[in-house]
C-alpha cells in the first residue's frame, strides 16, 4: 500500500512539472519541506506544466482525481484515516503554499476535484442511507433489519470520514489563500 502512496504524492509534483520523483521515505518527512526543496532545487530542471503543453490536461487532472476519490470509495480507502488525513492532504497543502504558481494551480485543481467528488459520494451515500430507513420503517422485514441497522452504522460512519476529509481540505485552502493575501 506504501508503494501507492508513493505513486500517488509522486503524481502531484510531477504534473506541475517538477522531475523529482518521491521516495517512500520521503513519505515521512515534512511535506512542506519537501515541497521547498523540489521547487528550489528541481524546478529550475522542469520541463513546462502540462496544462501549458496539452490543452486537455486541465479536464483530464480534474477527471482523474475524481476518479481516485469514486475508486477510493468503492475500496473502502477513503474511509480509513491514512489516505486523505495522512498521506494527501498534507501534500496537497504543502504544494499549495509552494513559491511555484504551476504547483500552487494544479493543488488548487486536485482540491476542487476531490471536494467535489466527496460530494457526490456523500450524495449517493445519504441516498442509500434514506432507502434502509424506509426499509426499516416496514414492519415485515423481520431478520434483516439487523443487517440494515450495520449497513446504517457503516454509511453514518463514512459519512462523517467524507465530512472530516472535505472540511480538512477545505479549510486548508481557505488558510492557504488567506496567508497568500
């Protein structure tokens, strides 16, 4: 799983045009001074941002990580605390508050993906949570309502991890644009 995150954190600099690739120890040092030292040291060597050398990549960024945060749902790792708390939103925030405009732009981009896709997660969530209280509110479904009282417990406590996570990243960019003003 560590090579993931990896792959993941990796996926962020490199997309904003920076070479450096992440190591897994990096992985447990301070995201903000990784992110000071790859554009210090590594942007100078950069080739240009994506989104200034291919006309779709903006489309194409914003679709992936609302892809990963659906996938991410569907395998149940959005919902432990490591993925988003741990490993992507500090990331997120470091590259956010970097010096460099095409690493700030692309942080800004992934956050507004995530965040929306969080939505629509909470969304159908809160549909299928509504569906087993009716189900439950039927007097014949006997044996089964023990089930869907787990089912309730389980979508009520990935709700508040969607919650935690897009008021998390929220509020990080919020910060972020105030200390930039």
């Amino acid at each position: 799983m560590r090579l993931v995150y990896v792959c993941v954190v990796s996926f962020v600099p490199q997309s904003s045009g920076c070479l450096q690739q992440v190591s897994a120890s990096d992985l447990d040092r301070d995201p903000s001074d990784l992110a000071m030292e790859y554009s210090d040291a590594q942007f100078q060597s950069s080739i240009a941002p994506p989104y200034e050398r291919i006309k779709s990549f903006g489309q194409r960024w914003v679709s992936f990580w609302s892809k990963f945060v659906a996938a991410s749902s569907v395998n149940g790792t959005l919902y432990d605390d490591h993925l988003f708390d741990a490993v992507l939103s500090p990331w997120l925030k470091a590259v956010a508050s970097s010096k460099v405009r095409a690493w700030r732009r692309m942080a800004t981009m992934a956050t507004f993906a995530i965040i929306s896709e969080l939505n629509e997660v909470s969304l159908r969530n809160m549909q299928r949570s509504d569906v087993i209280e009716q189900q439950l509110s039927d007097k014949k479904i006997g044996k089964a309502a023990a089930g869907l009282h787990k089912e309730q417990t389980a979508l009520s406590e990935q709700l508040d991890a969607i919650h935690r996570i897009a008021d998390g990243l929220f509020n990080e960019s919020e910060a972020h644009k105030q200390t930039r003003t």
